[in-house]
C-alpha cells in the first residue's frame, strides 16, 4: 500500500452553514494526490492543501479528454462516527472506467484507504445536519503535456470533498421527465459503462431541452434503436410495473450504479422480482396509460433516490401515483439511507468506518 504523506495547511478554511450547503459548493481543507508515470507507476501520495493544480496549455487531458472519475459519501452516524458506503465498489468501477479509456488502474486498496485517510484528514467537515453528509470526489486524468492522440505518459489521481446537504431542495418530491428520442447517449462498444466527463458533457444539450419544455430531466434511451429505456440524466432508473420492477440490463452502455446495486439487493429480499431487462419506451407508455406502471424512481449516490411523477414521450405525457411519491420508493430511500447514516442494522456489510 502506497505511503501518504501529509503537507499542513497554514490557515484552514471557515466553515459554511451545515443548514444552508448547496451541492459541490464548498470544497474542503485538504485534496488527495497520487502521480503516475511509466517509469515508476504511482507514487508520491500526499494529502496537500486544496487549491489549483497546474497544468500545461498542451495538458492532454484538454485537448483528447482522458478523464475519469467517481462519486461516493461519508455519513456522520447519530454517535458522531464517520463511515463510508460501499467504498470499494467505486474503487473497482473506476478500474473498469480508466481500463476503456487506456488510463493506468488505481489498486482498489490504495483508492479505500486515500478515501478514508482524507475523509479521517477532513472529519470536522462531515456535517451532522439531518440529511447532510460529505461528498467525495475521486477522479484521474493525463498530464502529459503532448498534441497527440495516444495514451498519456504521466496521470494524476485526486480527491475533492465538499460537505453537501439534499441534492434536490424540494428533497424527494417526485420530478417530470422528457424522453430524448433524437439524441442519444451511449452506443455499445463505447463508453457509456464508465464514469467519464465526456458521457456528461454529452447529454447536457438533452438536459438543456428538457428544461426549457418545462422538465427537470431526461430519460435516455437506447444509442441503436431508440426503442428500449436506459438511463435518466446522471442515474439509473427503475419502474414498478404490476408488481414487478424493471431495470436496464448492465451490457456496455449503463453506468453499473452502486445505489442500483444496493436497492436490487433490497428488492429482492423484499420478495420482488427485478427483471434486469430491456424495456421498450412504448411499453412503458402503455403501461402508464392502463394503470399497470405504479411507481418511477431514479437511483444515484447523489440524490439516492428520485421518484418520478411525469413522463413525455413525443407528445405523449403520462402521470405517476397522481405525482405523489411512491410507497416502494419512500420505504427503499428510508432503508438506504437508513444504512447509510447508521439508523439501521447494516446486514449486508456495506458500511466501512473511518478509524479512529
């Protein structure tokens, strides 16, 4: 495991309002850095005082986009301990996501303990407000200083965090979702699976179409056909249909989502069945419109969970549970988060603490 070495911050940071923290606003003390290069891999692992990092005009990662990066929380618990969720999940997916795009893999030991040895660096900025926590934000890009299309000689790897309070600040009131049937997110054999810039930086312009037709989202479909539901914005998306709860298969172009993981695993021990299965967009408008599409609900480690009260597809608009939220989806961001803060048994083993 590599060492980390710590660089003291002369002055620290005043604090904001633990009941005022808008998302990814107010960065921490302290980052996390690791170089890499091909002579001697990753090395000189230090936490350092937050601030620009310095880059050349000719920076690849500006010009190509070899960037990747994660998002994960640590939750202060009713005792005032700090504990993450599910830490090494990110870790494996930002192997998988730096695999596509040729970036060297970050070891799954070392990205868990950056994490908690920063979040250990930062504790007095885990806010304790109710529905509050840390925001931890890995990412790793190319360095090299080069116009060339290749893979990069030098990368970094960095940790942010930012104390942040609910995603939405209406908090889990159900959101009005467009279809986009033109543009398209991923294609198979692309990079839809990873957590790039540049699959975000894709679907702003659908984002910005949704909103200006009055919706707060966009549902993806299928890059091929156009025919099958994929992704909402930057979340995985569920749909309770006649009991069952229908997801998008994990083949190459759906982020493999940690809270999509985490809420499978409690359906199913709930007793539902969770078909992982394409569905296609004219189905699911059918099934709103015969009253069999009870309950939409997007999952994120941002927001956790999103219910869903409006679909439009083309000129049809569908409403759900009379825009109310769902009694499946408030029981699952109850549990979830439940875990998460330590309200409740934590039987899966998905909670890692900060050590003392």
């Amino acid at each position: 495991m590599l060492d980390i070495r710590f660089e003291k911050r002369e002055k620290l940071k005043e604090k904001p309002d633990q009941k005022n923290l808008p998302f990814g606003k107010y960065m921490t003390d302290y980052m996390y850095i690791c170089d890499w290069s091909k002579e001697e891999g990753w090395h000189d692992a230090r936490i350092v005082p937050e601030g620009p990092i310095p880059m050349e005009p000719s920076c690849m990662t500006l010009h190509y986009a070899q960037e990747t990066f994660e998002g994960l929380k640590a939750y202060r618990r009713a005792d005032g301990k700090i504990q993450l969720f599910r830490p090494e999940m990110n870790a494996k997916r930002m192997q998988n996501s730096n695999a596509r795009l040729c970036m060297p893999e970050f070891p799954v030991e070392d990205f868990v303990n950056a994490v908690k040895t920063l979040v250990k660096t930062e504790e007095d900025w885990v806010p304790s407000e109710p529905d509050t926590s840390l925001y931890i934000r890995p990412f790793c890009f190319a360095t090299e200083a080069s116009l060339g299309v290749h893979m990069a000689s030098a990368y970094k790897f960095v940790i942010i965090c930012c104390p942040v309070g609910a995603y939405y600040a209406s908090g889990l009131d159900p959101v009005k979702i467009l279809v986009e049937d033109e543009l398209v997110r991923a294609v198979r054999g692309g990079t839809g699976f990873t957590k790039c810039g540049g699959n975000y930086a894709a679907s702003i312009l659908g984002q910005v179409k949704a909103e200006k037709l009055g919706y707060e989202q966009v549902l993806w479909l299928d890059g091929e056909t156009r025919t099958y539901v994929e992704e909402v914005g930057s979340m995985n998306i569920m749909f309770k249909i006649d009991g069952e709860i229908w997801t998008a298969p994990i083949e190459g172009t759906v982020l493999p989502g940690v809270t999509r993981d985490s809420m499978i695993h409690l359906l199913r021990d709930w007793g539902y069945k969770v078909r992982e299965e394409h569905l296609a967009i004219k189905d699911l408008m059918e099934a709103g419109h015969n009253g069999k599409l009870e309950e939409v609900f997007g999952t994120g480690t941002a927001a956790v969970i999103s219910p869903v009260g409006e679909l439009r597809y083309k000129d049809d608009v569908i409403q759900i549970n009379d825009m109310k939220t769902g009694e499946l989806t408030q029981k699952l961001y109850d549990t979830l988060t439940g875990i998460q803060w330590g309200k409740l048994e934590d039987k899966y083993n998905w909670t890692l603490p900060v050590e003392d």
